[in-house]
DNA sequence: CACTGACGAGAGCGCTGCTCTTGCATCGGA
DNA sequence: TCCGATGCAAGAGCAGCGCTCTCGTCAGTG
C-alpha cells in the first residue's frame, strides 16, 4: 500500500497547495497582482513566511500557478458555453456569441484574474511555455466555430474586399491538424484578429476606459461582437 | 522681479522633476511598474530617497506623472500622424489609417509606458481625473477622423444589418460640442468599439499574445484596421 | 525499529516605501 | 545690508517585503 500512503502525503500537499492558492486569490483581489505578498498569505494561513517556500519556490512560481489556473478557468468557461450552445443546436453566430458572451462574463465576475492573464506582463517575468496551452483554450474555442461553420458550408468566403494577407500566421498547419481540419488562412488570420479584438473590448470595460463612455454595456458588447462575427465570415 | 526669480526657483525645480521623471522611464524599461523603486531612482541621481519626496508625495504619485506623459505622449502622436494625413490631402480612410499606425507604433516603442496606461490598473490605484483628458486624445483624434469624413459626405450611413444601439453611450451632447459637430449616436458607437479593439491588437502584440502565432504583423495590423474602417462606415 | 526525508519555526540579510528631524543655503522684505 | 522665512537635502529610523539558512520534530519507509 505504499502508493496509498504516498497518496496521502501528496494529497495533503495538494490540499495545503490549494488552500495557498486561494488565500493568494483572495489577496489578489484586494491588492493587485504586484502587491501580493507572500507574508500576508502566510500569514493569514497561520504559517511563518518561509514555511510557504515548501511549496512554491518563489513568489513569481506562485503568480505563475495563479496565472495557469486563470487560464484554464476562463477556457472552461468558454468551452462550456460552446458545449451548451452546441447541443442546444444553435447557429454558429450563436455559438460565437455564446463563446464572446462566457469570455467577458468570466471577465466581469474575476476581473483580477483577468487583469494577471490579459493585463500588462508583471515585470521581468516571461511566461513559461507550460502556460501556453491553457492560453489558447479560448481562442481553439473559437475556432472549432468556425471550423464546424466551414464544414457545414456556413462560412462565407472572407474576400471581403481588402486584400486579406495570406502567410501571416506561423504554424498554420499545426493548428490544421490540432483542429482536425484545415482552415483557409485568410480565415485563420481573421479570427486571430477578432480574438485580439474580442479582448480589447473586455479589457477596456474592466480597465476602465469606459468610464463615462459607455452605459448599456451589455448591448454595446454584443453588437461589437456581431460585427467580429461577420468580419470572420459567419453569416447572419 | 519676484516673479523672475521665483522663476528661477520653479525653473530649477522643474528640471529636477523632469530628471526624476527621465530616470523612472528609464527604470520602468528596465523592470516594470511594480518594480519601480524610489530609492533606485533617487540612488541614480545621486540623491538620498527621502529628498525625492519633495518632489512626489509617493510612489503612485510618481507613477501618476508618468501616466499622464505617456497618455499625453501617445496623444501627441496621433494628432501628429493626423495632422501630417491631412495637410497631405489624404483621404478620411488613409488618415484613419494613419492614426492607427501611429499609435501602434508608438507602443511598438515604449511598451513599458504603453503598458502603464493600456495594461492592467495598478493595484489600489484609481486614476485621478486629471489623466481622463489625456487619456482622450487618441480617440478624439480618430473621432475627428469620422467627424470630416461625416460633414464631407463621405461616411456610409453605419446601418450594416444589425441592429445597432442608439442610447449605448453617455454623453453624447458633451461630446458633439467638443468636437462641433454631432456625429450619429450609431456612428459614435461604432467609433467607441474600433477603438478599444484597436488597442485589442496592439496589447496582444506587445504583451506577447501573439508570439508563436502571428508572423507578418505590419500586414496582419493594416488588414485589421481595414476592417475597423470598414466598421465604423469609412467607405473604401 | 532505526532511518530518512519532508516539514514548520525562527533568525537574519538586504531591500523597499515612507516619516521625522536636523542643518544649510537661498530668497524677500526691512 | 542684515534677518527672518522658506525650500531643500541628508540621515536615522520604522515596518514590511522576498528570500535563505539552520535547526528541531514527526511521520512514513525499508
């Protein structure tokens, strides 16, 4: 029973792991990604500060913990909202609204989290490569809309006019094959710049830009949003 | 001639909060906002910390300081870009274009000052009143953009199928009289949109969102903000 | 049962923002 | 020309920070 009792040791350590990560969520929320410090976290879970390096070699692996986590909340909260509308048989545009939607909803109720995935780098520190594939969540999300759309034949063809740029992206075909099929990359070049796009609405409405600007948030969001839509080539 | 040496005075004391200033945007290159140390600073002017308080009462007001000079610093180089579009006699789509290129340019550099005032909000930290008017600049400039473009004639009417949201904004009045002339609430709106997804694409690409996955980022910028223009009624 | 390794506690280092007091130089009015 | 008021820099000091190192202790292992 070796890997019982081993079990128990590391589920302890994940418990305390877990009870760390949320003490510093909630601090996140108080004081900001850059106040954020270890002593009050320990502090405030009883511990002595250097007791709290057994588990996270440094502040920035925490934030970095934090970071992941946030990720993978707000790429399941997207992917869920792309499950729901999915079985309930709704429309692309509809599933991309229903993805656009979750995004900022997630967005409003976590805006801390938000600012540490969306917001401005935190100073010398790089993301590690471990944080990139919970970074895409979203934006895969998106585009499995608008890869079922193109093999549905409801994607209009994204000729829209200006000359959309061919050989933008990097490693077109690797997200062919993690998608399973192969976009034409003029469309993989306008969801990318709908994503960026999607992101720049939420974030002015959490950062404030907004502030004595915009009133009916809800609807300016989702007018916006249709726009995207048709800019990606769904039809309405 | 109190007035001429009390000058001297403000003189030497506006030079020494310039070099204050000067020195923190060289620090916040180097390490980020939150990073940013008073006794660093004042270590590097030769001074001892305490005496930079005469100067900034704190931190965030040091902070603050910059944040107007970058928003002011962005701002100068929209209307700048403007201005040079207009005296060219270039077309409303062309100048659009211009002040779009402009702004992006100036973050491409100075990330760290872009990430000051369009990255997360500094923690406890609220943005005086004083920085609203700076912060105004960009979208002013472009909404004069759609303003001549609109008395011209030359904007298509912004009824592009969806339903667009009349009563979205606030201060619709104020505005108009700013810019004297009243510009339809749909098109205002539309402008408020292009203008946070705007600094969508610009965020993405400077705070490394697009690393790994945009390749031709001039092309995929311009295409974007085709678009944009497209959106907002400019006709092509 | 003896042992190893994980753990928490505590002291301590150098740094931070910020305050308060002190001494000095300069400026303005008598 | 002298004197009081004012602006300014320096220094000491406080509490807090991230992080390191050492040292008992106790639980799980062979």
């Amino acid at each position: 029973m070796t890997s019982r009792i081993q079990g128990a040791r590391q589920r302890a350590r994940g418990e305390i792991t877990n009870a760390i990560k949320d003490e510093a969520r909630r601090h996140l929320a108080d004081e900001g990604a850059s106040r954020l410090s270890l002593r009050a976290v320990a502090r405030e879970l009883g511990m002595v500060s250097s007791a709290l390096y057994r588990y996270f070699p440094s502040r920035d692996d925490l934030l970095t913990a934090l970071i992941t986590d946030a990720y993978d909340a707000v790429g399941a909260a997207a992917e869920a909202a792309l499950a729901e509308a999915e079985s309930a048989g709704d429309s692309h545009l509809v599933r991309w609204r229903a993805v656009c939607r979750a995004v900022r909803a997630w967005g409003l109720a976590h805006p801390h989290e938000y600012a540490l995935i969306y917001g401005s780098p935190v100073p010398g520190y790089a993301a590690p490569a471990s944080t990139t594939r919970p970074a895409s969540r979203v934006a895969l999300a998106l585009l499995s809309v608008l890869r079922d759309a193109h093999t549905s034949g409801a994607l209009r063809e994204p000729a829209s006019g200006a000359a959309a740029p061919e050989a933008v992206l990097k490693d077109a075909e690797l997200l062919a094959e993690h998608l399973g099929v192969e976009l034409p990359p003029a469309v993989l070049a306008e969801v990318v710049a709908a994503w960026s796009q999607l992101f720049g609405l939420i974030s002015f409405e959490l950062f404030g830009q907004f502030t004595k600007v915009v009133d009916a948030r809800d609807a300016f969001f989702d007018h916006a949003v249709e726009h995207l839509a048709d800019q990606v080539g769904l039809r309405r």
